[in-house]
C-alpha cells in the first residue's frame, strides 16, 4: 500500500481515502526479463507509480516484530508431527469394486402357466467415481433379453438430485432403481471386508427365490404315463437316408360313367421322413393343365384307428392313425390306394431297385408293361404333296416353326461330286435333243440337274433342279430310301420326282471312286460304268488324262 492513498491520517476504508490528484503516473515496472531465451523473474525496485515499496516504510521496531514473531518457525522442533501426503480418491480407490448378488420379480399378465418370474442380477459398484452397472447371467435358449440391463453410470436416489452411494447399501434390502425394485441377497468377501471396515454392519445372507415356471418344468408330472419308449430314432436315420428317394412309375386309374380313364404319373417316396409326393406326367401338346403336381409332400395313413373319423378333415391326426405306408407296400404289378386315388405300380429306376434287393431281398419285383389304346394315339402323317423336300415337309407336321436338319459330317476327301450325263424320257419328240448333267454330292448325298442350252432350238438352258436329297420312287415318307451312287448305272433309268432320266455317261473320277468303294458298290453298276468308259477309250485313243467337266 502506498501512502498516496491516505495521506490524512484517515482510516483505509471505503469513503475514508483520497487519492493524489496531482498523480499522473501509474505505470508498474517489469518483473520479468529473458536473458539466453529463459524467462528470469526479478523483485520489483519501485511500486506503481513510481512510489516506494511498503518494505521501505516499515520502522525498525516493525521489522522487529515480524522478526521475533518467526522466530518459532524458523526454529521448529522435530518433535511436531508432519501432515500426511494427500492422495486423491480416483487414485486410492482405482478398479475397487464391490459386487452384490440381487434380484427381481417381472410380472407375467394373461399367462396361464406363470404369474410372475424371478431374474437375477449382479449390480457392481465402483468406487472410484460411485458409478454403478447391472449384469444379468445370459440363460441359453430362455427367450428373453439378457446381458446388461443398466449401463455405467450415477444412480439418482431421490428427487432431489442425490445418488446412491456405497452407504446405501446392505443385504436384505430393497433399493429401486428406474421403477425397478432390486432386493439385494449377497455380496463377495472383498465387499464385505470394505463395508465392515467402514464401520457398517451386513446383514445375513439371503438366498435367492427359485423361478415358479423352472420349478414345475424340472419337477416331472404324476399324470405322465410310463411307457417304454421305440429303441429306433428317427433322427438317428437322418444322415444315413438324407436324398434318398425311391422312384415309380405308375398309371392313375380313375373310372368314370363312361369310361375307364388312365394317366401317367410318377410317385416320390423319401426315405428321410415316409413321406410320398405324387407328379403327373404330360406329354407336350397334350392339351393338359401345367401344374404338373399332383399330390403334395406328405405322409399317408395306411390304416386309421377310429372308423366314424370325418372323412371332410383333409389331414388325419397322428393320435387317430395306426399305421402309416412304407416301401415294403409299394409291389409292382399291384394297385395302391393312396388318399382313395388308385394307382398301379410299373416300374422304378435303378437306386429303387437296389435299395429292394438290398432291404426286401423276398419282395418280388418285375416291371409291367401295358398298352394304353386309350391314351396312346399315334399320330397321323398326311402324304408328302411333292412340295419341297421330305425332311422339311416332315418337320412341318411336329413343329410349328421347325428346326434345320442336321448336316451330316463327312471326311474331307469324299467332299466330291460325281458327274454323270443324262438324257429326260420324254413322249414328245422337241425333248429329244435336251442334255442334262446330273450331280451327285457326296457330302450331303444330294442331287442337283443342269440343262445344256441348246443352239437355235429354243431352250434357254440353266439349273433344272437345286441340290435336294431325292427318295427312291415307291418308298414310304415315315422311313424313305434315298438315291446313292450304287443306283446311278450307266443305262440305267433314274426316276426324279416324276421325271426320268436315262444315264449315257460319267467321268473317269466316278470310275475311282466307285473302285475304291468297291464293297458297297454292286458288280452291275460298277461293270456298266468300265464298259462305257472303256468303249470310248478304245475308239479315241484318249491318253491317260483328268476329266474334269461332265463328258457331252
């Protein structure tokens, strides 16, 4: 304090000092410099204001005093006692815990077997911040939602913002918590050591009520009948008979007022679970539905126990059944009634006759084969019209856009052609004169005709008829014989839908061919073709040479 505040003499209170008004400098020196880039404090040599320090205006009777008054300070005998280090509560009490067993009771409305049930819970307790978390034990398969139910946090206690501490707690006591009311059983040893050494006396241990609804579940009935159970689990065939189906095939046979009607179907038998599906089988175009099912996956009772059962209930109960089919019932050759649908057994597939040979070695089982005149139409072929060639006209009657015929593959060296020169049997005498080529394809085995022109006659000439397999005059249209090299004999009369052509000569290459092929060449043909070739060798006086164009 300086003693420009109060130079009156008047006490240092409110309204009792004046300030020098002729003051004009209120500066305060530094206290800190930096010397080498640290900061170094100092005492200050002057006060604000350029004014003297109060240590300068203290008397020496003063400084007396405060002197002799430290005196005992500085002087200080060891045998007062020190103060204690001081450790904060978040460290004394770091991961300190204390862990109580409790439990509670959740009412169970409109349940006929339970009315309420007992959960418990474990509610730990740290003591570092007086947070507090709720476990309860996960039970497997219980249904309901477990594990934590309370997360790490302050508990309120009341509604005046107050939360519940470590005091609050004992055994036998109710502490409610969210609506809530926990009623502590328990506690561990370290929990009980902490709270006895603060001064608080627990309670006696309680144990924890059992669950009414576990209770009548463990406790067998006295109304339970005792039976001795099957020795066989059908769980136990599971992994031994898992996609096995046995497979029939079978006639529905259902009689009308009319007539008898027959349709194909085939019956589904797993071995997993004796259980039978049924499918029908359509033939395409049949004009029949295409839901193609016929009975549905399902066991099928044999033998019912009650006579007077319903017959409008669709599925028979397991209590009214006696016995349900099996595969040593399914006999080929024999009607089965399955759901008062009469079927008669046929045939089955390999793994179905297997698995007979294998588990009813005495059951006999022979397929039976029968003709159904009412089911089975053959279908009607109208005559070939001449119209384009065979196979065309014929895929026209099975389909309504066809499919191309299939090419037939040959080897590389019989895609040739052979030439023979013919001459068309005509009753009219301008035909005469007209000279054809006619060539055979190896590839395909078929015909193709070209016409010569002939000079200042009148015909033009051209492509007589385009490559097309020709059948042979007489055959049948479902199974047609088609021309080969072994009919085209010289002289020969070839007859090419309604037109006949008399062959006069061929190539030298045809004659190769023919002698390599020899075996499925006749003598006849094969004679006919050398004479020719040889008569014409030996009056021109040809060299050994290729022909390579159609001989005129």
């Amino acid at each position: 304090m300086s003693s420009g505040w109060n130079n009156y003499g008047l006490p240092f209170i409110p309204g009792y000092s004046f300030r020098d008004l002729t003051k004009s400098s209120f500066h305060r020196s530094q206290t800190l410099s930096y010397r080498n880039g640290y900061a170094m404090p100092r005492r200050p040599s002057v006060g604000i204001g350029q004014e003297p320090l109060l240590s300068e205006q203290l008397t020496q009777q003063q400084i007396n005093e405060l002197t002799f008054e430290r005196s005992d300070i500085a002087y200080a005998t060891q045998d007062k006692s020190h103060y204690e280090q001081f450790i904060p509560a978040h460290v004394a009490l770091y991961q300190k815990t204390l862990r109580f067993n409790a439990y509670f009771l959740e009412d169970v409305p409109q349940s006929p077997e339970e009315d309420y049930r007992v959960r418990p819970v474990v509610i730990y307790y740290y003591l570092e911040d007086d947070s507090m978390c709720i476990m309860e034990p996960v039970v497997e398969n219980s249904g309901m939602q477990q594990g934590k139910r309370l997360k790490r946090q302050r508990v309120p206690k009341n509604e005046h913002g107050e939360h519940y501490l470590w005091k609050d707690f004992n055994l036998g006591i109710d502490l409610e918590m969210y609506g809530v009311k926990y009623h502590i059983t328990q506690c561990d040893a370290f929990t009980k050591e902490f709270m006895e050494s603060e001064g608080i006396v627990l309670n006696e241990p309680e144990p924890t009520p059992e669950d009414p609804y576990t209770r009548r579940r463990n406790k067998p009935s006295a109304q339970t009948s005792r039976t001795t159970g099957s020795t066989f689990d059908n769980f136990q065939r599971f992994p031994y008979t898992e996609n096995m189906v046995l497979r029939f095939r079978a006639f529905r046979i259902e009689s009308n007022s009319a007539h008898r009607i027959t349709w194909p179907v085939v019956i589904n038998y797993y071995l997993v679970d004796d259980t039978v599906k049924i499918r029908e089988v359509h033939e395409r175009n049949s004009g029949q539905e295409h839901f193609t099912l016929f009975m549905r996956r399902q066991k099928i009772p044999k033998k019912i126990k009650s006579e007077v059962f319903p017959s409008c209930v669709l599925e028979v109960p397991k209590e009214h059944v006696e016995e349900y089919y099996s595969p040593k019932d399914f006999q080929l050759g024999q009607t089965i009634k399955l759901l008062s649908h009469h079927l008669l057994l046929l045939d089955f597939d390999s793994f179905t006759k297997d698995y007979y040979q294998r588990n009813y070695p005495d059951m006999e089982m022979k397929a039976v084969e029968i003709e159904r005149k009412e089911e089975v139409k053959k279908k009607e072929i109208p005559p070939y019209n001449g119209f384009g060639s065979i196979e065309d006209s014929l895929r026209n009657c099975f389909s309504l856009i066809p499919a191309p015929p299939k090419v037939k593959l040959l080897r590389l060296e019989e895609d040739k052609v052979l030439r023979y020169t013919a001459q068309l049997v005509s009753p009219y005498p301008e035909d005469a004169d007209r000279q054809f080529v006619l060539s055979y394809h190896l590839l395909n085995d078929m015909i193709s005709i070209f016409e010569k022109p002939v000079r200042n006659s009148g015909i033009i000439g051209g492509k007589f008829l385009e490559k097309t397999r020709v059948p042979k005059p007489g055959s049948s249209v479902d199974n047609p014989e088609f021309y080969s090299p072994a009919d085209f004999a010289i002289g020969a009369t070839v007859e090419i839908f309604s037109h006949r052509f008399v062959l006069t000569n061929t190539e030298h290459n045809v004659l190769n061919y023919l002698e390599s092929n020899s075996s499925q060449i006749p003598s006849q043909t094969l004679d006919s073709v050398r004479q020719k070739l040889g008569v014409e060798a030996a009056n021109n006086k040809p060299k050994e040479q290729k022909d390579e164009g159609p001989v005129p």
